[in-house]
C-alpha cells in the first residue's frame, strides 16, 4: 500500500434541524473491519501524539471536534492532511509514519482501528521504520 491509498473519505451525512447524525460501518465506508476505537482528549496546546508507524493496522481518524493535522510519510514523501470536520475522515494503511500536531483546543481525536492494541504492531523508531518499509 502507498501513501495514495491514505485519503481522506467523506462519510454520510443525514441533516437535520434537530442536529446532524453520521455514522461508520467498517468494511463499507471504510476498508476494513472495525475492532477498536479509542480517542485523544484534553490535549494541551503545542502537543504532538503519534510519531510512529504501525506493521498491520488500519485506521480512520476523525476530528470529532475541533481540529488538528495529521502527516503520513512513506519513509520517501509525506502529505499533511487537516481534519476539522465529523463526517470525513483519514483512512491510514500499514506502514506510514504518523505524527499529529497542530490541535486547536478542545480536539477530539477519534480513531477506529482494524485491531486490538498490540504493541508488538508499533514501530517507534524511525530508522527502524525506515529499514523496514525501504527494505527491498
Ligand atoms: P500511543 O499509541 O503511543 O499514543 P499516540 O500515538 O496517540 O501518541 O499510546 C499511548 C499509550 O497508550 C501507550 O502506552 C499505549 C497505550 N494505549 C493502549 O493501552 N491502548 C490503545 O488502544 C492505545 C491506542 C494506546
């Protein structure tokens, strides 16, 4: 997978005076099934999250609230991607350095993850990560 396959994916939308309503089925609106969700909150100005890659996981992150940006890299290029709405989100595939930054105050960071935490699935070095996804 490449860092084209990370995009961002608009959601549905159902509009309404009372408020508006979206929702996530896993393995339809996004490409994998969904077996974890967990979220960043009360993040303090200046702060950055993330700074690692992950072997096998899949995840979509949206800006529940408020905003922030999150950088793919490939271990070659990077793309900054700024979310700041809930009905779209960032699809990441395996094997991209992630670092979020730039959160405005009161983000909410929601992830929805293809598997449970495992820390075996992190690469938090970054010249290990670049052996690993520069490797022939
Ligand atoms: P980490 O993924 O490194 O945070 P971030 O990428 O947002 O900076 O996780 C921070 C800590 O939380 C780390 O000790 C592992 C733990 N953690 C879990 O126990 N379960 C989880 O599902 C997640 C995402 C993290």
């Amino acid at each position: 997978m490449t860092l084209d396959d990370c995009r961002l994916i608009e959601l549905p939308k159902i509009s309404d005076p009372r408020g508006n309503l979206t929702f996530v089925e896993g393995n339809h609106h996004i490409p994998f099934d969904i077996k974890r969700t967990y979220y960043l909150y009360d993040v303090p100005g200046g702060s950055v999250r993330g700074s690692h890659a992950h072997r096998n996981l899949h995840q979509f992150i949206i800006a529940m609230s408020g905003s922030f940006d999150v950088v793919l890299s490939d271990g070659i290029s990077d793309h900054r991607f700024h979310l700041n709405r809930s009905y779209y989100g960032l699809y990441v595939c395996p094997m991209m350095w992630r670092t979020l930054d730039n959160f405005s105050s009161g983000a909410v960071c929601m992830v929805l993850a293809s598997a449970p935490y495992e820390e075996e699935d992190y690469i938090r070095d970054h010249d290990q990560f670049l052996r690993e996804v520069l490797a022939p």
